[in-house]
C-alpha cells in the first residue's frame, strides 16, 4: 500500500507573544501543508505483525493511522469501551479461555481477573486492553506507544506473547513504540523505522530493506536563522 505523513497547519493570528518568537528566531508562522513522510510502499498483508519505531515527532503515530485507514477490521484498543465489572466478566469466552488470555497479556495473577479496570495500575490496564483486543475477533488490532507503561523485561515477555497470540487469533498487529528493544521479541514481519527527517526505513523478515528520505525533512529550518539561536533557551536569555 502506498502511505505518507502530510501535516496540515491551522490558520494563526499573530500575537504580540508569536511576533516575538518570529522576530527573535528569525521565522514565521507555517500555513502551508508540509510533507513530514514522502510517498512510500509498504508491503503489509494480512495477519502480519507491522511495527513502526522511532523518537517523539518521526511520523510513527501519524504513519500507522495513515495504514490503519486503508485495512478493514481493524480495532483501536485505546476506544474499547467497558463497565467496571471483574475481568473474567467482560469476555465473552469461557472462563479458562478468559483466564488464559489474560496470563498471556501479563495479568496471571487470579486476584487481578476479580478487579474490574478501574481498580488496575496503567500498565495493567494496558494489558488488559490487549486481551479484550484479541477476544473482540477483529482482523487487526493497533496500538500506539506500544508497552510504553512496562518495565523493559514485562515489554519483552508482552511483546513476544503478542506474535504468538497473533498467529493463534489470525490477527494481524499494527504496533508503535520509541522502544527499539521490543522488535526482536515481536519477531516482527514488518519493521517501520521512522528516523526523523523524513527518512524511513523499512525491514521485512525476508531480509529485504528499503529507505525513503523527504526532501522537506520534518520541517526544520536548513538555512542559518538570522539570530544563530535555534531553541526557547536563546529567546529566554535574552527575556532574562
């Protein structure tokens, strides 16, 4: 499928505050689009595990919604929705199945299957989102900041459940993370490495490789501001 992260500015008044910014820094307000991801392809089909890394403001999020939008059946799991009832009642599975899926999200513990969500720590409701994900049956389950609320060793034992549950399920998986580390686990068929700049590059686990570079970049200034200072720590000496 063909993708790309196009950012769409909104229409700006200046502002005594924004016109000492611009003056200071020697820039002015954006207005028109601006390309963060040229036009790529990426080979994703059906039941794959699809994993888009890469530092704050790459593209990452941008980029897996912009794939999310062209697949069907696919399930966001931060929008589930649920009532504040134990876990094991909001599966509409049998109770060793619900329990199941739920060691396989990291919550193995039987006292947590008798807490309802509102009761769970962030990374425990995380997980759980996961094993109501899967259990829903849809043919892609998203999520962005991927294990974002786990410790590096419980990322890795989730990571790696997720593309053994995947295959169990025949769900394919639409992930982003700035965590690097988890790729390995997740055995991933494809690996979206958005470095900034606007260059991505994109691994299979045939071991094919291909890179893509934006000419615009992620919109930073290429030429030397009038002021030679480029960060709010220049503006707020001068404040000061």
């Amino acid at each position: 499928m063909k993708v790309s992260v196009i950012h769409q500015f909104q229409p700006k008044s200046p502002s005594i505050n924004t016109s000492m910014v611009m003056d200071h820094f020697g820039i002015d307000l954006q207005r028109e689009a601006q390309e963060i991801i040229p036009e790529m392809e990426l080979p994703i089909e059906s039941g794959q595990v699809v994993c888009f890394t890469g530092p704050s403001g790459s593209g990452k999020s941008s980029l897996l919604q912009n794939v999310a939008t062209q697949l069907e059946g696919v399930l966001d799991v931060e929008r589930l929705t649920w009532e504040e009832k134990p876990l094991v009642d909001l599966f509409k599975l049998p109770v060793e199945d619900s329990l199941s899926l739920l060691a396989a999200c990291g919550l193995g513990e039987a006292r947590l299957a008798l807490r309802s969500p509102g009761e769970l720590s962030d990374g425990q409701r995380f997980r759980f989102r996961l094993a109501l994900g899967f259990a829903a049956g849809p043919k892609w389950i998203l999520c962005d900041e991927f294990t974002a609320t786990l410790d590096r060793k419980l990322a890795h034992l989730v990571a790696g459940n997720m593309r053994r549950l995947a295959e169990r399920f025949g769900v394919g998986l639409l992930l982003a993370t700035t965590h690097e580390d988890i790729v390995e686990s997740l055995q991933s068929d494809v690996h979206v490495q958005c470095l900034g700049e606007g260059v991505v590059e994109v691994n299979t686990d045939d071991g094919k490789k291909k890179e893509t570079t934006s000419s615009v970049g992620s919109g930073s200034a290429k030429e030397t501001l009038p002021t030679g200072r480029t960060s709010l720590g220049g503006i707020i000496e001068v404040i000061a």
